[in-house]
C-alpha cells in the first residue's frame, strides 16, 4: 500500500480499495457499533435485525453490492432505533428532511452540514 495515509490504512480493504465506497456507509457502521458498545442495543439484536434486512434485499431481487448493504444498516438501525424508543418516528422524519434541505443548498464537491435547526 504504498503511498497510502497509515491513518487510514486500516479502513482499506486487501485490495487498496477503501471500505466503505461512502462517508455514509462509514457513519452507519459507526453509529451501529456505537449503540451496541453504549448498550442501547445488544450485538445480538443487531445481527439479527441487520440480517432480517439482508433477507428481505436478497429475496426482493436488489443487487448485492455495497449500496444496498449499507441501506439494510440503515433500515436495520432506525428499526432498532425506533423499538428502543430512542427516537421516534416524527422525530426520524424531521431528520431527514432537514438532511436533505442541507443537501439540496450545499454547492457541489462541499461537505454537507446539517444547521442547528433539526
């Protein structure tokens, strides 16, 4: 891996390629590992949930590729989130939309940054 940040090398696969293909994808994985360490979730239940998730892509014909996994992690994680009471579901909807007015006035190749007003 030459030429290659040591920071980061950890987060690349055998290959050189990264990954996670998104920031996304990283902060799901972040987030899920976060709830089961904080134990507002069990690793368990995760596994569970998360391949519940899978399941349900493989039997609904979608692609198996990164995009689809890390959209199971993120259905898997509200699900969890939601039957913890850690959010609810206005509240979810609320944060959505607010990432995506974020999005929508952020220039092109800038970072997306969510405002104080959720």
């Amino acid at each position: 891996m030459s030429g290659s940040d040591p920071r980061t090398a950890h987060l690349t696969q055998r290959d050189s390629e990264p990954a996670f293909a998104e920031p996304w994808h990283a902060q799901a994985s972040a987030m899920a590992s976060l709830l089961v360490a904080s134990g507002v979730i069990s690793a368990a239940h995760w596994s569970e949930t998360l391949g519940a998730k899978l399941r349900e892509v493989q039997l609904a014909g979608q692609s198996d590729d990164s995009e689809t996994y890390y959209r199971a992690v993120l259905s898997a994680l509200e699900g969890l989130l939601d039957q913890a009471h850690a959010i609810s579901g206005n509240e979810l909807i609320q944060r959505r939309q607010a990432w995506e007015r974020a999005y929508l006035r952020t220039p092109h190749g800038q970072p997306v940054v969510l405002g104080g007003n959720v």
